[in-house]
C-alpha cells in the first residue's frame, strides 16, 4: 500500500513537472510556442533598444501623463540601473505602468493550439475588419482594443488581395490609450476589479515588414476558430 501511494505520488509529480515547465523555444512568459518563433528569452541589452516609435499609419495611441509617468518610473528607470533587464523588479501586484493587475480570463485551449501552427489566410478585408473592432469606454465613446492602424491604410489596398503574415502572438490590451477623456480616471484605473471590464486579452497579428493590429480573443475565434465562418472571409 505505502508503494502505491509512493509510486501515484511520483506520477502526479512527474504530471506537475509537464504541467509548468516552459518548453523549449516557448515565450519565457506565456509558455506558448508560436510558430515560426524562436525564442531566446526576452533581452535588452540597451535603453535605446526599447523603441516608442510607431511606423506609418499606426494609430497614434493618446497617451495617459500619469500612466507614461508611472511606467518611466516603474520600468525604464529600473531597466536603466539593471544589469541584466530580466531581472527588473516591478512593484508586487503592479503592472510596469504602476497600476494593479488585472485578472484576465483564461485562453481557451484551441486559441493556443492555433497560434503554434501556421497562420490562417488573410486578406486586407479581414485585416480591416478585425482593425474596426472597438471596446466601449466608462463613458460610451469607443477606442481600438490595443494597437490599431489608421483608416488610411487600406486606401490603396484591394480588399480581397490575400497578405503574408510574419507572425500572431497572445497579448493583453494595453493602458496607454485609455485617457481621462473617455472616462477613465484615476480612481478607475486604480481600482482593478471595475478595470476587468475593459482590459481584455488580444492576438497580435504582425503582417507586411512592420505593422500589426491586436484583435480581441472572442472576435478572432470567431472568425478563424468558428466552424460556422464562411471559407471566403478567412481564406
């Protein structure tokens, strides 16, 4: 009796140890694999290598003063005095914008297994309507989910002209455009419970040599997981 409930232990061990390892090759911080990455692990070797710069016609974010302040202080700064910018310590329980996490929801399974294997086809047209997607903010105004590109990239595009896709990842809607203006005030950014309304989980579809968009992880299922979608939209 004792072996067997040394030999189960040992199982369930052996489970645990498949169950938090991060494979090889996998984001240091996800643990997904996507495909056509190769992950080293995340490196920065100098303050100049983080880039703020947007390439053309990449909606300029409004940015939160009191957000860019706490992320130069929370981050930046620290990247500045670390030797080794993996070992950066953020405020326990605060996001580099010096906020409270917030609880996201959990992936499904079939987004992840999605992202390890070679992308769906796109065309401009499904870029477009994944790129119209829009959250309501605390007072009804409407803003992208997270990275957007302007309206006026698509104005010389054709629609239905299929595009390469350098890479998907799994991402987190961001703090940057969320301003005083369309209600998002000090108090609720502070307040992570009410802020679990309006930070949502995103796939980042990087496409061409430099854009990408984030499209929330309800409206890509649906377009790309959903047996109900229509094979012209997605392919």
């Amino acid at each position: 009796m004792k072996n067997k409930k040394r030999l189960n232990q040992k199982i369930q061990n052996k489970k645990n140890q498949r169950k938090n390892r991060v494979r090889k090759g996998a984001d240091p911080y996800t643990g997904i694999k996507y495909y056509g990455a190769e992950y080293k692990g995340r490196e920065l070797r100098k303050l100049s290598d983080i880039n703020f710069t947007l390439p053309k016609y990449m909606k300029k974010i409004p940015t939160n003063p009191n957000i860019e302040e706490g992320y130069r202080k929370n981050y930046i700064e620290k990247i500045k005095s670390s030797s080794n910018p993996l070992d950066v310590e953020i405020e326990e329980g605060m996001n580099a914008e010096g906020y409270p996490f917030v609880k996201m929801s959990t992936p499904p399974s079939n987004l992840i297994a999605d992202l390890e294997i070679a992308p769906p086809k796109m065309t401009y047209g499904v870029i477009k309507l994944m790129n119209e997607q829009r959250m309501i903010t605390p007072n009804g105004n409407q803003i992208p989910y997270g990275r957007s590109l302007e309206d006026a990239f698509f104005n010389d595009k054709d629609l239905n002209n299929p595009i390469p896709i350098r890479g998907r990842m799994l991402t987190n809607s961001t703090y940057w455009g969320l301003v005083e203006e369309d209600g998002f005030t000090e108090e609720l950014l502070r307040n992570p419970k009410e802020m679990e309304k309006y930070m949502f989980l995103c796939v980042r579809i990087l496409f061409e040599e430099e854009h990408f968009i984030d499209c929330p992880i309800d409206f890509y299922s649906e377009l790309f997981l959903s047996p109900e979608v229509p094979l012209k939209l997605v392919s």
